[in-house]
C-alpha cells in the first residue's frame, strides 16, 4: 500500500477514535507509527485533537512523542509543548538530541524557555543551553554536540573496542580522529577501520585532509558543503580547531527545506518566519512594508502612462493592449529571477561569472518575444484590423522580454554583491523595471508611428 494512502487511513482512524473517545485503541495505533508519520497525523490534526492525541502518546511512550515532535518543526512542536510545565518539558527534552531540543526551546515564550534552561542538566560535551549560546542559523546552532570522537594515540582494535562500549553515537560511518587537546586531526571511514590489523596505530590510516566547517559558519553554507562533497556529516569546529559538534545529512536537510521555503516566501514578500497560523497583525505588519514600496512603483509606472495621455487620447487602441506588454514582461522576469535566485543560493553563480547567464537569459527572451510577439500582433491584427498597432505591440513586447531578462539576471546578482538577499529584494525592483519599460515602449512607439494608426474619433 503506497505510504500516503496508508497515513491517509490512519489519519481518519484517528480522527474516529477522539470522536469515540476509544483511548486504548487509539493508543494502540498511534504507538505503531513511524515518528515522521506522527509528525504528518499531528500537522493535519485539530488544535485540540493534536494535542490529545499528544498527550496520550507522551504518558506512554515519552520517547515516539517527542520524536514525532522533532519532525513536526520547532515552530510547531514548540506550541504542543507550551502548554505543559517547565518541570515536564525539561523531562522529555532529554528524549532526543540537544540540538532538536535547542531548537523546540529557543521558539517557547520566553519566560517558559528560560524555566525549562535552568531545570536541563547539561549533557557530556555541550548540552541545549550551550548550543543557545550560538546565533540563529549557523552551524552552532544546528550541531549535536555528542560527537564520537577517538584519540589519535589508539590502535585500530582499541578504536574498535572504544566504538562498542560507547552509547547514543548518532554516526559511526566517519570516525573522527583528534588530539590531546581535541583539535580535529584526522578522519578514518567505519570500513578502513575494519579492514586493517588490530595493531595499526590510527594515525597510519586516518585521512589528515577532513572536511569541517565552524561553529559560526551560516547553516546554508554547511548544506552546500555536504551537498558538494556527498558527505554523510560534517565535523564542527570551534576557533581553535577543537572538535565540538556534527551536523549529519538528515540535519541538512531540514535546512535545504527551511531555505528552499524561505526564498519562496521572501520572492512573494513574505516575511520568511510567516506561517498559516501567524496571528493577523503580525501577518499585516510584515507585508505592509512591501505592498507599500509596490504602491510606490506603480505609482511611477502610472507617471510614465500619464505622460501619453495625449497619444492615448487619440488611439484608445493603445489602452486596451498596453497591460499585455507589462504582464508578459513580469511573468518572464518572474521566471528569470527564479532560475537565477536558485542558481545564487546554490553557489552557482556570482557577480563574476555572470555574464554567461545573463547572455543566456537575453537570449531565451529574445526567442520568447520574437514568438508570443508575433502571435500577439496576429490576434491584434485580427480582431482590430490595425496592423501598426499589431506591429508596436510585437516590437515592444520583444523589448520589455529583454529588458525583463536583463533586470531578472542583473538586479539579484547586484544585491548579493551588496550584501542583501536577493530573494528579499529582487520582485519590486524587478516589477517596477517590466512596468516601466513595458509602458514606455509601447506607448512611445505608439507616439512615434501615431499618424498611422486607427485614431479614437
């Protein structure tokens, strides 16, 4: 049975036994979930639902519960949480790793995030309030600081033996090696460990060029560098080269998805941190902002119409197909910026070598224009009967293609080498380019070729 339609099923067996208030049997399903399925069965859940189906989880298996709620997101794990004591949150943080559990504590309300710190016992190697230390979204921040690490001065066998005996190692397929001050010297893979003489000190195998990242590298620069590299993990650094952290795959992840949904958001000029359950004001306070600098630019698109005034008067025609122009513009510049917005956040492409992309771009909008022109000016022709006009609308949609082109490659490349993002930034400065150009060229070739046109009356 496909996965979806076997959660789908156990989504509404769910939902039926909170109606009935079957408790043992709805216990009995919910403890044969997979955490991540959980996590779905939760998301779709009524508040209170949620949260009952929650509780009864946690009083029997405190482990799955919490689990389900690492998978679930820290935004919304956090609101399952925030409802139970200091006391009993600071138990069931301990079920999983410090790092999940930073994160579900750092988007508590304040007061509650501060009472559960002081009630958590610090783990060996780092615990939650140690990783809180770091800023948001670096590599610090997202680490587990349990990290297996082994002695530079041991054998193959007593490394083996050191692997057996240890308990919660969250990955054995590189074994980091280090010194005795704990400075990241080398990295031995699970396999060569196993294939060599119990005698073989480790430094004659451990490979001494180990891909690591510090504490204060930006999360989205740790994902490219497993990304790049095909890693499983990624040691974590301190200043010093001391190990003290690992960032695995699954971690990584969550970040892609997390920058992947971000961008998404912040192109439509959406605060990134927005979710369907952010109260309305907050929701209004964040999109204001933009829907104000947008009003802004379409009053200066409105000024560059205004100035035609006279040429409109006399061919109305002009009025009716001018939005054809603009729109077509935005939607290739939309379609620009996403390809070229993608290509900046995976490190593909820079201020330096983008002028390739930039031809290339040029180029597709100079094919798309020559064809949706063409076609265009066909069905102007037809229905109006003015080929000039069908004329001015094919030339200056070629136009604003390619000047939408150039603004959708130009104008994010030059806010990352400022230093802005440009999934943040790009669509209204972009908007108000397609507008523009859009207008100025059609109405200004219909100025230009004005006494060959259909006129008004």
């Amino acid at each position: 049975m496909p996965s979806q339609r076997r959660i789908d099923l156990v989504f509404e067996s769910v939902k039926r036994l909170l109606r009935m208030g079957a408790t043992p049997n709805l216990l009995n399903l919910l403890l044969k979930q997979h955490p991540a399925d959980l996590a779905q069965i939760f998301t779709e859940l009524g508040e209170k639902d949620r949260h009952t189906a929650f509780n009864i989880i946690v009083e029997r298996n405190s482990k799955l519960a919490m689990e389900a709620v690492s998978e679930l997101g820290a935004e919304a794990g956090a609101e399952l949480l925030s409802l139970r004591s200091a006391d009993d949150i600071a138990r069931l943080a301990q079920e999983i790793p410090s790092d999940d559990a930073a994160a579900l504590i750092d988007q508590l309300p304040d007061e509650l995030s501060a009472a559960v710190l002081e009630l958590i016992k610090p783990k060996p190697g780092g615990g939650v309030s140690d990783l809180l230390e770091y800023e948001e979204q670096t590599a610090g921040r997202l680490m587990n600081p349990n990290v297996f690490a082994l002695s530079e001065d041991l054998t193959a066998g007593e490394a083996i033996t050191a692997l057996q005996t240890s308990r919660d190692v969250e990955m054995v397929f590189y074994l980091y090696v280090v010194d005795a001050r704990r400075h990241l010297v080398g990295v031995v893979s699970l396999r060569r460990l196993l294939l060599v003489a119990p005698g073989t000190p480790l430094k004659r195998i451990m490979t001494t060029e180990v891909y690591s990242a510090r504490v204060d590298t930006d999360q989205e620069e740790v994902a490219k560098q497993v990304a790049s590299y095909n890693l499983l993990a990624l040691p974590i650094t301190d200043p010093e080269n001391k190990l003290v952290g690992l960032i695995t795959v699954d971690d990584v992840i969550d970040v892609i998805k997390e920058e992947a949904t971000e961008d998404a958001l912040r192109l439509a000029g959406v605060s990134a941190d927005e979710r369907a359950s952010t109260p309305w004001f907050e929701a209004f306070r964040k999109r204001c902002p933009w829907l104000l600098i947008n009003l802004a630019t379409a009053f200066l698109a409105a000024w560059v119409v205004g100035r035609f005034q006279a040429t409109i008067t006399v061919a109305v025609g002009l009025a009716v197909y001018m939005p054809i122009v603009a729109g077509m513009g935005g939607n290739a510049a939309t379609q620009t910026l996403a390809v070229i917005v993608r290509s900046i956040a995976l490190g593909e492409l820079s201020w330096a070598n983008g002028w390739d992309a930039l031809l290339k771009e040029v180029t597709v909008s100079l094919g798309n224009g020559i064809v949706n022109g063409a076609i265009g000016a066909l069905a102007v022709g037809v229905f109006s009967g003015d080929w000039v006009l069908a004329g001015i609308l094919c030339l200056a949609m070629i136009i604003n293609l390619i000047v939408a082109a150039t603004a959708g490659t130009l104008i994010p490349l030059g806010l990352r080498a400022a230093g802005i993002d440009p999934a943040l930034a790009s669509t209204v400065f972009i908007t108000t380019f397609t507008d523009v150009f859009g207008f100025f060229s059609f109405l200004g070739l219909g100025t230009l070729f004005l006494r060959f046109l259909h006129h008004s009356g």
